[in-house]
C-alpha cells in the first residue's frame, strides 16, 4: 500500500480494494484501523475462505471502474507501474491482458512471461527466471501466451466476458488458464517490461497446498488446445 501511494502515477484515480482471505484477526484488525484515516482504500473480509481465484472475482465484483489490476499482497511497485500498464492496453482493442516484469527482492528476475512449449501439467514455468533485472531479451515488450496474474492489467468487460478466474483452481494454475481463454477467443497478451514489481513470491499461507491438482486440471482442460 505505501508503494501504490508512492509510485502510482494514477493513484488519485485508482479505486484501490483488498479483499481479506486470511483466517485470523491481525490484517482484519489492523486495516478496520487503517481505512479510518486512508479513505481511500476499501476494506473487504471474506466470510469463508474463497482463496486465490474465488478472492480476486470478489474483488472484481466489487470494483467500479473500466480496468482492473490484480496485483499480489507479496508485491512492491516501482514509478508510474500503472501508466506503463494502462498506456500499452490503450493502444489496442484486441490487447485483452498486459503483465509485469517481476523481480525478486534480489533484484533478479521473478518473471518475464511464461513459457509454455507444451501442456503437461508441469511443462511451464517463468521466463528468464533468476536471470539479472537487465537481462537484455527480458528488457522489450513482447505479445506472449502467458503471463502472471500477480500483476495483471484487463478491462473490466473482458474479465466479466471471460467469467473471471475458474474457481475450480486452488492457489495456482487459474492465471495460466485464464490467459488461454483468451488467447483461444484471439486476443492479446502483451508483457510490459517498463511496469516494474518487485514480488516477494509465494509467501502466502497454503500456496502450494494443491500444485499437484492445478497442475492435473490445467494439463486436462488444455491438452491438445494450448498451442
């Protein structure tokens, strides 16, 4: 939340949402305290634990505006992310999704896009990963079938058109798909290097708790279409 004050170039026209998916009483407690004197954030508890595809159509359900970003609670923007992110999606009407590069709190890279040669289920994974920040091949903005959602910019009637992240996805894999449906209706996927996010990855209680079964659903909705 600091850096979103602090690097947003749009800040003062963001619609800004968390929505808690957390069992406990400490985030729930100390951001009830926050929205008290930062108005601008929008507070929002989950009453059951709807987890990570279930959490951010909430947050989407709730939000008012014509674009959406996802964007991770293990993540740090850097200057004027969201103008980067917004101009490339302007550009184009058949751009339905622009990602980040992601880094590590290293400073190597967390994520450039996603490789997806083949679906097995555990055929893909992040470009260039632990590569340096200025990796040149990592450095251009590039049309990609997959990026991830920790940052992701889409218009809100593209996202509702998609209907949202399969809930069927626990934790993991529900970005991947998402990206195919809409490389399926053919639309775009631009990854934008200039958006810069700093993502302390995976740090999240229950992250990898359903690997196996993402993985078995992905490769079994997808075999044989993911190209």
């Amino acid at each position: 939340l600091e850096s979103l004050q602090k690097y947003s170039a749009l800040f003062k026209d963001m619609e800004v949402i968390i929505v808690d998916d957390g069992p406990g009483e400490e985030a729930h407690e100390y951001f009830s305290e926050f929205i008290k004197d930062n108005p601008w954030l929008r507070y929002y508890r989950n009453e059951v634990n709807l987890r990570f595809a279930g959490t951010c159509n909430r947050g989407a359900a709730l939000a008012g505006g014509e674009y959406l970003i996802f964007l991770n609670n293990d993540t740090e923007v850097t200057q004027d992310w969201d103008r980067h992110l917004l101009e490339t999606i302007r550009r184009d009407r058949n751009i339905w999704m622009v990602g980040a590069k992601m880094l590590f709190p290293d400073g190597t890279i967390q994520h450039a896009g996603v490789y997806l040669p083949e679906l097995t289920g555990q055929s893909f994974g992040h470009v260039y990963r632990t590569f340096p920040a200025d990796f040149p091949p990592a450095d251009f903005e590039k049309e990609l079938q997959c990026v991830t959602a920790a940052c992701i910019l889409m218009r809100r009637e593209d996202f509702i058109s998609l209907e949202g992240f399969d809930t069927g996805f626990l934790n993991g894999s529900e970005d991947i798909d998402l990206c195919l449906r809409a490389v399926e209706r053919g639309k775009k996927i631009i990854y934008q290097p200039k958006c810069v996010v700093t993502h302390h990855e995976s740090v999240s209680q229950g992250r990898f708790s359903f690997s196996k079964q993402n993985a078995e659903r992905l490769a079994e909705k997808w075999r044989g279409k993911a190209q």
